[in-house]
C-alpha cells in the first residue's frame, strides 16, 4: 500500500458511492449502493429523494468502503468528492461530508468534475488487482458516453479541450427514453442492449445521423425515428409493453437492435471523422454506456484497424463509482493541484 491514501465520494445523482485508493491508483474498494429501487416507481431519479437517500446509505457505503480496504478513517491523506454536474442537493451531500472530513483532519481536499472521473476511469483497474495501474498517457483522446453526455475530448498534459459533444439527447438518455416508451422500468439502457442482442441483425435498419461533418453527436432524430416505429409497430401488434411478463416479439427485438445499431453506429462515424483529421493516439472509453455490448465488441476492432491503441473502461467502473473521483484526484494530487474544501461549491451544470 502506497502512499497518499485518498478517499472518494461521489453523489451526483441516485449511486451513493465511496472508493479508497493507494498512492500508485490501486483501488482497495469501491462501493456503490444504487437507489434504484426506491425511485422506480416513478419512472426516472427524484432529486428530493436522492438526497435524502444519500444522508440514509453514506454511514454504511463508508464504513464498507473503509473496512474492505484495511484502511483507517485518521490513515486518509487525501479526499476528494464530486462537485457536479448532477443533482445539487445530492451532490451537496458528497462534498459536504468529503470538506468536513478534510477539514477535520487538516488534509488536502480535491473537488472532482464527474466527467474528469470518467475520462481518466478507463485506466483504473479492477478493485483488488495488485497491479497498479500505468499512468495515463500525456496525449490522449477520451470518449465519454453516459446519461448526461455524449462528449469527445483532447488530452494534453492534464488540459483538457473539447472536440466534439451531443447538440441534444446523450446516448444512454436515448437509450432510456426508447426503454421507457416501451414500458420498461429505469434504468432503462442496460435492458434495450440485452433484447437487442436478440433482434436479427440487418432485419430493420435505422440511419445514422451524419449532422454536418464536424465531431458533435445528435440522437434526438434517431430517438424520435424509433418512437414513431414503435407506434407503426403497434397499429399491428397492439400495445407493447416489455415490463408485462410476456416474451417480447421479434419485430420489437428487430427494431431495438437497429436503434442500437445506429446509436453505436454514430459513435464509430465520429471516431472515423476524428482519425481522418488527426490520427488517435489512444482512445479511452468510458461512461454508463461504455457498458454497452455491441460497443464493447467492436470497439477493439476498429482500434486495431486503425492502429489505435485503446482503454475501455473496466465494466465495474463504467457506471457512476467513487474510485474514478479518487483517481482524478490522485492524478490532480501528483501535480500539485491542492484545493481549498471551502471554495468548492456544488453547480448542477458546470464545463469541464
Ligand atoms: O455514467 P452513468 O452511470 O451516469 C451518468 O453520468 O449519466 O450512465 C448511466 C447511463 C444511463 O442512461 C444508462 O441507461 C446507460 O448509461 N447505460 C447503457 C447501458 N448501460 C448503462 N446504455 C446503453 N447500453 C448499456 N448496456
Ligand atoms: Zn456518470
């Protein structure tokens, strides 16, 4: 166990979560509690109650957190907790609690951007691996696909710039919101790829949105291609509901994977564009929807076509987890980049 020991909070939106990592980015535990049961019945995350979920799960997710890694709450050397963008009142929850611990113990404090923890996640490894992880590279391009954002961004040593981002619905709110037209409960995006994978690939096809020639996504069209499908589909099949118990008809499992298709489809015609202009030295991909499975085949493909060395994000960290907020903190850490915990402040939309 290297030193400094960080500790990492993340409560941006409905995962309470707690990482402590050693001083070389080996992750000693993460623990993430979901609240996904309790905002189900409402068909998506009530900020209210998130908040309030927080306060209830931060007492255990920390004491689990500490007790798997053999750490010690007074060993902590560095903490670090997400500042936004997400959810105010939960992400007040994390950084309160993480500028109160630092405070209390007189240590360094780092307010993480949630999508600093994702992009650099790809180079954690797996909680427990004695292997610490290589330091990212200085130049490198990062891909980022969650609920909230669709964004390609340049790395150089520790600037980060922006290349390319969606002009409306990020990729995984396509993915739930096409779920969620058909009856499926939240989060909806990791169920459409698993009847996805059972749709015949090639029986309906759904266009890629080319959207000019630049590096920016959009998947409002394709969203409301596969809703008015949906509706086409049910003037014959009647009323679709996935959540009712009965096995899904082919047609719909059709039209999913060519939603998928598409959607995935999109990211590679980017990732094309981009290597055309500037070859990618490496591309690390993350994000809840870098959980995605067609992405996760073919991804490595396209990277060895192209001579591009990749890092996908290991599937335990691509949803929302504290080890990625520690992470970015370690890395800020080893520039020298203390911060001040009582300058930090929760912003519910904030630019990397
Ligand atoms: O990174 P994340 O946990 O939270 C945000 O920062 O947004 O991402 C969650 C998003 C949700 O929209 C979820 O439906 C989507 O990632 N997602 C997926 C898959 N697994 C999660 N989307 C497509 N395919 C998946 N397998
Ligand atoms: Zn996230």
């Amino acid at each position: 166990m290297r030193h400094p020991l960080v500790l990492g909070i993340e409560t941006s939106c409905d995962d309470t979560a707690c990482a402590v990592l050693d001083g070389e980015g080996r992750v000693l535990s993460s623990v993430v509690s979901s609240q996904l049961a309790v905002h189900r019945p409402y068909g998506g995350v009530v900020p209210e109650i998130a908040s309030r979920e927080h306060l209830a799960n931060w007492p255990v997710v920390s004491r689990e957190a500490l007790e798997r890694s053999g750490v010690k709450l007074g060993d902590v050397e560095v903490v670090a907790a997400t500042r936004g963008p997400g959810l105010v009142g939960a992400l007040l929850v994390g950084l309160s609690i993480g500028k109160a611990i630092a405070f209390a113990g007189g240590r360094p404090f780092h307010a993480v951007h949630h999508l600093e923890g994702h992009l650099f996640s790809p180079f954690l490894r797996p909680p427990g691996d004695p292997e610490p992880p290589a330091p990212p590279p200085g130049r490198f391009v990062g891909l980022v696909l969650s609920g909230g954002h669709t964004s390609l961004f340049a790395v150089e040593d520790g600037e980060i710039s922006t290349l390319g981002e969606t002009r409306d619905d990020a990729i995984g709110e396509v993915f739930d919101k096409v779920g969620k037209r058909l009856g499926l409960p939240y989060p909806q995006g990791p169920k459409v790829d698993e009847l996805a994978e059972r749709g015949t690939p090639g029986a309906q096809k759904l266009p890629v949105a080319r959207f000019g020639d630049g590096l920016d996504f959009s998947y409002s069209g394709l969203k409301s291609q596969t809703l008015l499908a949906i509706e086409r589909l049910e003037r014959t099949l009647g009323p679709l509901d996935l959540d009712s118990g009965e096995p899904p008809q082919q047609p719909v499992l059709d039209l999913l994977a060519a939603f998928r298709e598409a959607a995935v489809g999109q990211v590679f015609d980017r990732l094309e564009r981009l290597q055309e202009r500037q070859p990618i030295p490496l591309l690390a991909v993350s994000g809840g929807a870098a959980a995605n499975r067609l992405l996760r085949r073919e991804l490595p493909a396209w990277a060895e076509r192209h001579g591009v060395e990749l890092r996908l994000v290991p599937l335990v960290y691509s949803g929302d987890n504290a080890a990625m907020i520690a992470h970015a903190a370690l890395l800020r850490h080893r520039r020298g980049a203390a911060g001040d915990p009582f300058a930090a402040e929760a912003e519910s939309r904030i630019p990397l």
